[in-house]
C-alpha cells in the first residue's frame, strides 16, 4: 500500500477509535459530541467569547449558537452579552455543567492513560511528537485551504 493510503487508513483508525471514546463520555451527560465539546472548552476557558468557541471548533456560528441553546435549556451553560463589547457572547458552565466538564476530564484522563500506558516507554516521546506534527500538518493544510478560498 502506498504511503499516502496507509496514512489515511491509520487516521481513520485514529478517528474512530477517538470518536468511540468520546462518544461515551457524552452519553453520560446526556448531550451530543458537539454539546460535549462544548463543555469541555468552556470549562477550560470559562468565559470564551462565542466567535472564538466557533472558530475553535470549527463549526459555523449558527450551529454553534443552537447547540449553546440547548446547553443553556438544560442548565448546562450561562450565556450573557460581554462586559468588554456588549455586541459579544460569553459563556461559562454552571454548577451543573462544571459537575459535567469534571466528569468528562477525569474520565477521559484514565482512558488516555490506560491507552498511553500501552505504548512502549521508549516510544510515547515519540507518538507525542508525531501528533504534534500530525497535528500542525493539519493546521498548516486547513490555513492554505482557507486563505485559497476553499473550504
């Protein structure tokens, strides 16, 4: 197989067994994954504006806006106009979604670490480093995607 198919076919690997285990963390709190995304970004910079939580998770402004709704509904989310620029959104979780984003962050935590604790311990410098340039090599390509107007 060639390189460019093996390094598809082990992302997709990737991106299903990532998908698998969020997809029970956010069964637990009874939401979606966009929804629990959405937790767990605000609970690690409480107060976000809602233009940087799009831009951060690459969803439209819309879409995000009807997902924080729904968080809001269900007593997840606080959402109010910025004390900086009235025109802004913030948001922060309430005591409910802060049970919720603990949850999901210990959770996840002890997944991780059992998965990280099946990698060879003279290779976990190097799976960290090769999601690091996995992970910027995205970046780079999405910039270029974009700034060629292309999406």
């Amino acid at each position: 197989m060639d390189q460019v198919k093996l390094f598809r076919e082990y992302t997709r690997q990737l991106y299903r067994n990532l998908e698998n285990m969020d997809r029970s963390d956010c069964c637990q709190c009874n939401v979606n994954t966009l929804q629990c995304y959405i937790v767990v970004e605000i609970g690690r910079a409480p107060g976000i504006c809602l233009k940087d939580l799009a831009s951060l998770l690459h969803v439209d402004k819309s879409g995000i806006s009807r997902a924080i709704e729904e968080l809001v509904q269900k007593d997840y989310v606080i959402r109010e106009p910025s004390k900086s620029d009235r025109r802004s959104v913030v948001l922060t979780l309430t005591d409910i979604g802060a049970s919720h984003f603990n949850k999901i962050e210990a959770d996840m935590y002890e997944k991780f670490k059992r998965v990280f604790s099946n990698i060879a311990k003279d290779k976990k410098d190097m799976v960290l480093e090769a999601l690091q340039i996995f992970n910027e090599a995205c970046r780079k390509t999405e910039e270029n995607c974009c700034d060629q107007g292309n999406v």
